[in-house]
C-alpha cells in the first residue's frame, strides 16, 4: 500500500525532490480523510500535529482578528496539490490559525508522531528529508512575507 503514497506524494511541491526512499518514510506515516463543506479540520489554538495535503477540494484558512466584533480574516485559500499545517506539525504547537473545507474536500493527512518515528529509522534518509521539506516550507513564508509585506505601500 504504501507504494501508492509514494507516486500520489510525489504530486505535491513538498516532495518532489526526495528519494522513494526518502518517500517511503513519509508514506508510513500517511492517511485520507474527507470532510464535508463547512467542516472545519482544525481551529485556532488546538494542538497540532498533522500536515495536510489536499487532494480534492478548496480549503478556506482564517485567522482571528482581535477586534471588538471577533471576526476573522482569510489569509488563504487553498486548492489541490496546497498543503496546510506545517508550522504545527513541526513544531507541535497549537494552530496559528482555523481551517475550514469550502466544499467537499478529500485530503492526505501525515501524522507528525508516526512520521517521527518513521525518520528515526533512518536518521541518513530522514535527515534528508527534514532537509529538503523545511527548504520548501522557507520558501512558502518568504513568499507569504512578500504578499503581506508593506513593500509596495512604501515604494
């Protein structure tokens, strides 16, 4: 079964650089889920620990507003082949912020705990790929700190 993750990870922008070795390691760890439109996957400030890649779908990502009405706002909207959730799991800590399925969606769910372990098995390979996943997740920030930056206002 886990040759069927290998070839469907490799679709995501995350992955596309490791080994099958390096892809089986994370494959071990690798679940589907559905959730229905409106459902929301996780809120704001519970634990974390899951990376999200969507394989069908739209998903809505909000963060509170601290204002007196408690609104939130929409920092993304993300579609098939976007992944989600990486800040807390890697670092385990509660959601910066609330996802929510826009429709219908179907996403692949790899579990931080099992994903650890996985790695542990072969520090060489899982260094790896630790190496190259937080590379591709640096270059999503910086590309997220250009969007919201305040460059295009000051020039």
């Amino acid at each position: 079964m886990a040759s069927k993750w290998v070839d469907q990870l490799r679709n995501y922008v995350l992955f596309r650089e490791l080994s099958d070795e390096e892809l089986e390691l994370i494959a071990k760890a690798t679940k589907e889920e559905s959730y229905q439109a409106d459902e929301v996957l996780f809120n704001y400030g519970e634990k974390g620990g899951n990376l999200y890649l969507i394989s069908e779908g739209m998903i809505e990502i909000t963060i509170p507003i601290m204002r007196f009405d408690s609104k939130e706002e929409r920092v993304s909207l993300l579609k098939e082949g976007d992944c989600f959730g990486e800040l807390s799991f890697f670092d385990n800590k509660p959601h910066s912020a609330r996802a929510t399925a826009i429709k219908p969606v179907k996403v692949v769910v790899i579990n931080n705990n099992d994903y650890e372990r996985n790695i542990k098995e072969n520090l060489e390979a899982g260094y790896e790929v630790q190496k190259k996943i937080l590379a591709k997740i640096v270059n999503i920030v910086r590309d997220m700190n250009t969007r919201y930056s305040y460059k295009p206002f000051l020039e």
